[in-house]
C-alpha cells in the first residue's frame, strides 16, 4: 500500500523561529525574571539589585540572553547590547531596561 502525500500551499503556519509578542513591559518582564531568580520567600525584587543576588557582568549577559530567548525574535542574537544590563541596577530597573530594548527591536547595526 502506497502512502499519498497532500501539499497545503499558501497556509499561514507561524514558526517559533518568527514568533513576535506583544506587549512586552515591565511587568512581563520582571515576571519571568521573578521565575529566574528564584528569590527567597519574603525578599523583594523590588529593591534588590543584581548584585545583591550575586549577580555580576556576565551573569546579567546570561539573563539577557535568557529574556531575550523568552520575549524575542531568535534572529537577534548578535545585536544583543551586553551592556544593556549593569549589576548596580536594581532588579525592576533592569526589567524596565530589558523591556524597552524588546519593545525597541534590540538594533543596534552590529
């Protein structure tokens, strides 16, 4: 028995690859980072900044990464600013900085 193959041409299928959403703010944001950090109970994010959690350079480089994985479009990887996360920030500063980058395209003509 032969096995007959149908071609759907022109069918409107998003990609993960292309997967763009929406109202990226910093509420959104700071909810994923609340996931990631793992706070103890009862510790703010609020006041805390990423230092406080141990968070240096290039750990804040792997959150942004892991945020823009989350939030953004696969292909912008090299335009990724590495220093658009600073460990002196606080965890709701950062949030509000990574949030406006999404929300911007995160172009920078690298």
């Amino acid at each position: 028995m032969s096995e007959v193959i149908t071609v759907v041409e022109n069918m409107d299928m998003p990609g993960e690859t292309h997967q763009i959403i929406q109202d990226i703010d910093a509420d959104t944001v700071m909810a994923l980072l609340q996931v990631l950090l793992d706070p103890p109970d009862g510790d703010d994010l609020g006041t805390a900044t990423m230092a406080d959690l141990g968070i240096d350079g290039r750990d804040a480089l792997d959150l942004w990464q892991a945020v823009c994985e989350e939030f953004g479009e696969r292909t912008m990887g090299s335009e990724i600013d590495p220093n658009l996360i600073d460990p002196t920030m606080t965890v709701v500063a950062a949030a509000a900085a990574m949030a406006a980058e999404l929300a911007n395209g995160c172009h920078h003509g690298l």
